[in-house]
C-alpha cells in the first residue's frame, strides 16, 4: 500500500497521524515524512490498520492510501 499526504500544503502540521501511528508518520520542519520521505511513501507491511486510523482521523482528510493492484490470492476458505 502507498500512502500520500496531498495537497502537501493543505496540511495543518497539527500532528494527528504522528500521534496515531508513530512507526510511519513523523514529522520534519514543516514536512510530515511518511517512512522517513516526505508527503510520500510505502506502508510497512502490518501497519495497516494504525495507518488507516491516521488517514480516517486527519482533520482536512489528505492522507489518500493506494492499494497495491498485484496482491496475492487469497487463501484457504
Ligand atoms: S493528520 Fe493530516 S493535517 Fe495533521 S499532520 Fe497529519 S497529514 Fe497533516
């Protein structure tokens, strides 16, 4: 999953997902980096759900999150 924080200048630095999900969001001067580069980047596998939070919580709703199309199959059933 990507994630990207866009319009990059609609952002509030208000801190919320750095808050929600420290192990992705963090921020730099002005710039929030998103897995350490910023606006922009790939989730680490499993965090998903605190992401996801982050996105939901952001107060001017930026952070958009792309799946990735070529997920595995899913198995059993
Ligand atoms: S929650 Fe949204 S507005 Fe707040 S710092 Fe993160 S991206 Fe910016």
């Amino acid at each position: 999953m990507k994630i990207h924080i866009e319009p990059s200048d609609a952002c509030i630095l208000c801190m919320v997902c750095v808050a929600i999900c420290p192990e992705v969001f963090s921020i730099s001067g002005d710039r929030i980096l998103v897995s350490g580069t910023p606006w922009r980047g790939e989730a680490p596998e499993g965090l998903e759900p605190c992401i996801e939070a982050a996105s939901s919580n952001c107060p001017v709703d930026i952070i958009l999150l792309e799946q990735d199309n070529d997920e595995e199959a899913p198995s059993g059933g």
